[in-house]
C-alpha cells in the first residue's frame, strides 16, 4: 500500500526547490532508534514503502515502527516522445520534501543490533545518506 493524500487543495505543484535543514522532525520523538537524512531532496512513495518493508523483515516480531514523513507533494511528467508546451502532465507520484536533519523512520522493542541492521538495510532503500540515530545521542 503506497502513500498519498486522500485530498489535496490543488491537484499539481510547482517544483521548488529543497533549501536550509530541517527544524521540525530532526529528533527522536517515539522510538529509541531513527534513521536521519544527511542530505536534502524528494522521497517518493516506494521509496518510503522499501524502506518500511526491509525494517519489518528484518527485524520481525515485536519491532514498532514510526514513519515521520508523508508523500504529499504531487510530481507530473509529461509522455514520452510529446512535443513542448500544451500544459503541464499529469499527476505520475507523490514525494515528500526532506530537508537534511529529518528523521524517516522510529523504531522501538527491538534489541540495539536488530535495529541497526533494519535501518542500515532501510538506508540502502533511500536515495540519500543516512545516519542511525539513538536516543542517548540526542538527548
């Protein structure tokens, strides 16, 4: 099951760009061990969907998972080999914006190891580089 938004205001967006760190999002708020993005860009759906897959492979029973960010932005591409202009294209995916210093994923109930191999192996989904991140580290 991918994310997207149920409703949106508007159907499409403009790009922007991914600028500054994260203020918001950039400690642990629920698990004892988070995966933070080094770097700034867009996460899609499967992305985010790859990443919580390997994390419940890996580490099974008892493991809770929090994912700190939702695909809201919508990305249009426009059809192969089409000609310039006539508007923008249709809506192909959502991404969510990820500024550097965001945490993705929270994970807890689990022993310390566990969780560094789940994320090391969610890090590998990602497009980014990611650090693993304790509780003890941030507080």
């Amino acid at each position: 099951m991918l994310l997207q938004p149920k409703k949106t205001k508007y159907r499409k967006s403009q790009k922007g760009r991914v600028r500054g760190i994260a203020t918001k999002g950039n400690s642990l708020a629920f698990g004892d061990y988070g995966l933070k993005v080094l770097e700034g860009g867009w996460l899609t759906s499967q992305q985010i969907e790859a990443g919580r897959v390997a994390i419940v492979r890996t580490a099974r029973k008892g493991v809770k998972i929090w994912i700190r960010v939702f695909p809201d932005k919508p990305v249009t591409k426009k059809p192969a080999e089409t000609r310039m202009g006539k508007g923008k294209g249709p809506v192909e995916g959502y991404v969510a914006v990820v500024k550097p210093g965001k945490i993705i994923y929270e994970i807890s109930g689990v022993p310390e190891e566990v969780a560094r191999e789940a994320l090391r192996l969610a890090a590998s989904k990602l497009p980014f580089k990611c650090k693993i991140v304790t509780r003890e580290e941030t507080s």
